[in-house]
C-alpha cells in the first residue's frame, strides 16, 4: 500500500489552486487541504496534523516571497515546499531554492512534472527510515603533519565505493581547510555561508551548501578566510551536525589538529566514533595522551574514542606495546607508511584510494572503512599483518 501523502495548497489564483487540486485528486493516497488565502485574512493558518507539501504560488499580492518561505518552513519544517512561478530566470530559481523549495514548477502547472514531484516525496518518505544510517566519524591529529586530513579524505571516498552509501565530509578544520586541496575543489559555499543564514537552515538549506565532488562525496568546505571562524558558534555546529546525520547515510569531519574548542567539542559528542590520529613518535604519542584526557574533561565519552597509527613501520622507536601501556588504550588501527604515493595524490588533487587503487595505503584504507562500517567482522585485523600473516 502507497503511503499517504498529506498536500496543503496556499495558491492566490483561485483558477490555477482548483486546476491543481482537480489533478491531485485524481492521484491514490492523497489528502488535500488548503492554506486560507492570504490576501483574504490574517495570513496562513494551520492545517490539520503536518502536511508533506506546501504547494505555493508566487504572485505579487501575497507580499514577499522569501518572507512568505521562511514562514513555511518554520510553521512546517518537515514539509516539501513546491514553487509554481511564471518567472523562470535562473537567478529567481537559485534564490528560490536555497530559501528552501524543494521542487520549482512553472505555472500553469505541467501535470505529468506534479505527479512526477509528488511521487518522488512519497518514495522518499517511504524510504526515510530504510536508508538512513546516520554516522558520524571524526579525525583530529594530536599534531600538525601526521595525516589525519589525508585519512579522512581517503576513508570518505572509500565509502562513497560502497553500494547505496551517501556521504558528506564537513571540513571543521575551519584555520587551515586542507580537505579541500586534496579533492581539488574550489568552493562556492562555506559553511560561513551557513552560519549567517542560520535561521533559513534546513535539509535543503544545507544541501545547496554543499559542493558536489567527483569522488561522489558532497563537501562542506571550512571558511576562505581563518579570521571568519568567529561566525562559527557550537549551535551552527550542532545543526549542521544534527542534518547532516539525517541526510547522509555517513559523514566525515576533519577536526583542527591538537585544538578543541566549543564547536569542535559539539562535532565530537555527535561522532559515533573519534579517531585521534599519531604515529609512533615520543612526541605524537605524548601529545595523543594530553589530547584524550582534554576530550574526557570536555565530555567526550571514552569509549567512542579510538586511536590510529599513521605511517607504521614496524621496528621504529616505540613498539606497539609500549605505546598501548603509556596510552592504557588499545591502538584501533595501523595505517602504512606509503609516503611516496599519499604525496604524489595530494600533488594531483585526487584521493589516492582513486588514484592508486592498489597502493598499500589506499587498500589498507578500505579495510579500516570495512571495519568501521562493519563492527565485528574484521575480528582482531587492524591494518597490518605480521608473520604467517597473523594479524599485529
């Protein structure tokens, strides 16, 4: 059985409003209702329950609008909103849809596109609770220059490898924004462009902002300009957070390396998981501990944080043990040193996991995706195998 789609009209043309209301009738498993004519009363009025489209009309008697969206979208935040337009310039149409419509429909109505729009709602709704997994994971470095941004680049194109997988990588390392030189993206959006238009932000707010990346990974980039991090407050971070999670089946976020403060804690507490990044260093294991105690007293539960070792070779300075005992934390994963390839990818502004598919690192990575996405299944495997192939 369709599900059944509740559709409110708030159309000033009383003609066009009937025209369409005929049509959607004629469709299984609707229930129409009408918002009161704004050029007739107070303005929009309730509708039974919470309607899954708004069909708006624009016209000049109803007042502006984006006044008018905003109003919606407050009242209904959940609801699809559909345009029907007779101006159809590319500029009305972008504003239109970063207000937040979902759908813009040129008027007179086209009725094959209406029921096209509306059945796309339905399957989406119908879907909703199938497809959405909702994780969130975070990469943050107990120091500069041990490739944490590289890890978490490479795990989000990994993932979008994987059959009905959406992901978004948000790039929270707002000071340097390094993710965006190893997609090769040059944004047109930031997530500044989010967090002065905070009160029009919603799923399809925060979908315009995206930027759309050949790997198939949609890209929050940090701001252009380090000084703009001011305009960055937790609540931005914990909405976006909060959407992101019910939009995309995984995101990724890149955190400032060795730096927590009140945003970045807020990206934290929303991740599933947190991987602290090190390699076998004095120092990287040195700071990785003063980094996991920070992450406790700012409540970040301990069991959601897990460390990783980047560019392990075995027999360096500090073993495996000796690094587990100072930290009183198993290690979760070893990446590989694969130095040579990781650089030649970041030169050419593709992830080397599609650059270099069979390298050791870009294969090791895919692994690490597998067991996160997969707990359980990778037994004690993290990464790297020793004698007789036994895991290390």
């Amino acid at each position: 059985m369709a599900k059944e789609l509740s559709i409110a009209i708030d159309i000033p043309d009383r003609r066009l409003a009937k025209s369409i209301e005929d049509h959607l009738k004629s469709l299984a498993d609707t229930l129409l209702s009408r918002l009161p004519d704004p050029t007739e009363g107070s303005g929009h009025g309730h509708v039974k329950g919470h309607p899954d489209i708004i069909i708006l009309g624009e016209s000049p008697e109803t007042g502006d609008l984006f006044t008018r969206l905003h109003h919606l979208k407050s009242e209904y935040p959940a609801a699809a909103v559909f345009l029907m337009s007779t101006d159809q310039s590319p500029e009305h149409i972008v504003e239109a849809m970063k207000a937040g419509v979902s759908e813009f429909l040129v008027a007179p109505s086209n009725p094959a596109k209406l029921t096209a729009a509306v059945e796309e709602v339905r399957a989406k709704l119908a879907n909703a609770g199938k497809s959405a997994k909702g994780n969130a994971f975070s990469f943050i470095s107990a120091k500069g220059g041990l490739g944490a941004t590289v890890i978490a680049v490479n795990s989000a194109t990994a993932m979008t490898m994987r059959k009905d997988n959406s992901v978004a990588f948000c790039d929270m390392s707002t000071q340097s924004g390094d993710a965006s030189v190893l997609l090769d993206i040059v944004p047109q959006t930031t997530i500044i462009d989010i967090c002065l238009n905070f009160h029009r932000l919603d799923i399809a707010f925060l979908r315009g902002a995206m930027t759309k990346n050949k790997t198939g990974l949609d890209f929050l980039a940090a701001p252009l300009n380090p000084e703009e991090c001011e305009n960055i407050s937790p609540e931005h971070v914990a909405r976006i957070m909060e959407l992101a999670k019910k939009l995309y089946d995984n995101v990724i976020v890149d955190c400032t390396s060795m730096f927590i403060d009140d945003s970045t804690v807020e990206a934290l507490k929303l991740s599933k998981k947190v991987f602290v990044v090190s390699d076998l260093s004095v120092p990287a294991v040195r700071n990785t501990a003063r980094l996991i105690q920070l992450m406790k007293k700012v409540g970040i539960d301990p069991g959601n944080i897990e460390i990783v070792i980047n560019r392990y070779i075995k027999g360096g300075a500090l073993s495996i043990e000796e690094v587990e005992s100072t930290l009183e934390k198993h290690i979760f994963w070893l990446f590989p040193n694969d130095f040579t390839d990781v650089v030649s990818s970041i030169n050419r502004g593709i992830p080397l996991i599609k650059y270099h598919p069979t390298a050791p690192f870009s294969k090791n990575v895919v692994d690490f995706v597998d067991k996160i996405l997969t707990p359980g299944a990778s037994g004690d495997y993290r990464g790297i195998r020793g004698t007789f192939g036994r895991a290390i």
